[in-house]
C-alpha cells in the first residue's frame, strides 16, 4: 500500500476527496483556493477544535475512520450547541510522510459518515494535506441559524430548567475501559468503547432546543461539572443539580466501572466526549422531548454547581492542563 509521501499531496488529496459527500451549501467545493458556501442568513456560526496526537487521541486505539467521524462530531455538536444547521466543514489534516494512503481515505471515509450520520446537511468543503512527525487534526465547522438568534451560555436565568440531550458518561467509560488494558472488558463492553471512539451527538435537537426558547446551551464536551460551571460563570448564577435525575445515566455504566474497579457517577459527573447538548429552558416551557431535566438554575451563590445542594467541584477535561 503506498504511502502518502509516495503518491504526492495531489494524488493523496483526489483520492480522499473523491470519498467526501456532496455539500448541498457549497457553491464552489473542494479543489480551488477556497471553497464558496451560501449563507441565505446573511449571518453563520463558525467553531474550529483541533485533536493532537498523544493528547487527544492514540493511533493504537482508534483507526483513521474513528478520527474522521470524531472530528465531525465534536465540530458539528458545537454548531448545533447554537441552535444552529451545521452546513460546511473545512479540515486540515498532518500526518507522518509513512501514513498509508488506506489510512487517509478511511479517514476520509469517517469524514463522509459523521456527516451522513449526524448532519446530512453538512460537508466538508476544503482542507489541507501536510506532513509532520505526528498526527494532528484540526476541523472549522459552520452552521446556518436560519433567522433564529443565537442560543448562547449567557442567557440562563433564575427558575430555568436545566435539562440534558443525550448521552453521559459513556464516552469517558469508554476511554478508562481502553486505559485500562483490561482486554476482556474491552470486549464485553464494546459499545462504550466504541462511543468514545466515534461519539453520537444528538445534533438535530439544537435547532429542537433553539425553536423552543432555550435560554442557554452548550455542548458538553469536557463534563458535566466543567461545562455546567461554563453556564453559571456566563449568566452569573448557579446551576443546581438533582442527583436521583442522574442516576439512570450512572445505571448503565456501573457494570462496566465494577469490571475496572472505577467509579460510575465520576463518569457521569466529570466524564467528556459524549458531546450531548446542555440547556437551559424557562419554567414551565415546553421542553423538546429529547431533553432530560437534571435541575433548576438557582441565585448566583459561592459556587458554580451544586449537587443535592452541596458544592461541586469543577472536574472534567481540562485541555491545556490534562
């Protein structure tokens, strides 16, 4: 299998593009000095994210067809966490001169996928083919409001409903499963692996969310307990979670923590990638019926979070920390 090194950015690049699907946004795509999308808004989101290797991501762990359907998931959920259609992706890909060409076109083939799968009105449009002494990605991703404002972090307020969309804490059982070298459990719960290798955000109710009057939202990308406070810090108030409200999320998971002698709630609590949507509504709105309440939004106190009224701390996924 030649390598990307052999077969020139040219033919690297037709043969990862040729796997891409069709943009409907874009009026001039993939091949010219930049691509040309429509915005009939006048107005569009656009959010950028970057996977290092070593630090984001291990070869060992996940193929080219994971990171290319990671990063779409983890650019498209911002786009959505604004109540925004995620419309076009740019991505910019380097990798070691000794990369097979079967790696960037399953890449490319993951790319195409998370599309399909969690925004078929998105594609990526253009990108960057370069070589370094390891592997890093990085994805600008754009999204239509389609007239509607923004839905921001700031706008929570006293007596909202805090409700979730999506998934908690199996992204990061996943990645203490694959830590932990325990093959066994690896193999018996494969699915949580899975989903920290190709995560499913529940894209399509962002809009649901924004259509319904959120007041707040944000993709929780680096756990509930950091991502929470992200909340409370931008509307100056406190977010006041009720456990019992988590627990069917904690339930799902605790087989697979006792098998590594881990701790389901911390998952659930300080756990990232699940790339789910957090919001905020007003009481007694009609919530979409995607999302779950987990709390209220209560007068600003000492802390960002609570739990059963006691504090939080702000655990998570730090990314120039961790």
């Amino acid at each position: 299998m030649p390598t990307i090194a052999q077969l020139g950015e040219n033919e690297s690049l037709r043969r990862t593009i040729a796997r891409l699907n069709p943009s409907t946004s874009a009026l001039v795509g993939p091949g010219d000095d930049s691509a040309v999308v429509s915005a009939p808004d006048a107005r569009f989101t656009v959010t950028t994210d970057t996977m290092v290797e070593g630090h984001d991501f291990k070869l060992e762990w996940s193929s080219g067809y994971d990171l290319g359907y990671k990063a779409i998931a983890s650019n498209v959920a911002d786009v959505a966490a604004m109540g925004a259609n995620p419309t076009a992706l740019v991505v910019a890909l380097i990798c070691r001169p000794s990369t097979e060409i079967e790696w960037l076109e399953s890449f490319a083939d993951g790319l195409r996928d998370g599309c399909l799968a969690l925004a078929p009105q998105a594609a990526v449009v253009g990108g960057d083919l370069t070589i370094a002494d390891t592997t890093v990605i990085a994805v600008t991703a754009h999204g239509d409001l389609e007239g509607r404002a923004p839905v921001l972090r700031s706008g929570a307020k006293v007596g909202d409903v805090v409700a979730i969309a999506g998934t908690l804490g199996k992204a990061a059982a996943g990645l203490a499963l694959l830590q932990s070298g325990n093959a066994d459990a690896i193999s018996a719960y494969d699915e949580l692996v899975d989903f920290q290798r190709r995560p499913q955000p529940p894209i399509s109710v962002g809009v649901s969310a924004a259509v319904a009057g959120a007041t707040s939202m944000l993709d929780l990308s680096d756990g509930l307990s950091r991502d929470a406070a992200r909340i409370a810090k931008a509307s100056n108030v406190t977010v006041s979670l009720n456990r019992r409200d988590l627990q069917g999320f904690e339930a799902m998971l605790e087989e697979a923590a006792r098998a590594i002698g881990a701790n389901a709630f911390d998952w659930v609590l300080d756990g990232g990638e699940d790339h789910s949507l957090l919001a905020t509504f007003s009481a007694g709105s009609s919530i979409p019926r995607e999302f779950k309440p987990i709390g209220e939004i209560v007068t600003s106190t000492n802390h960002d979070v609570l739990l059963d009224l006691a504090p939080v701390a702000e655990g998570g996924w730090d990314s120039v920390r961790d």
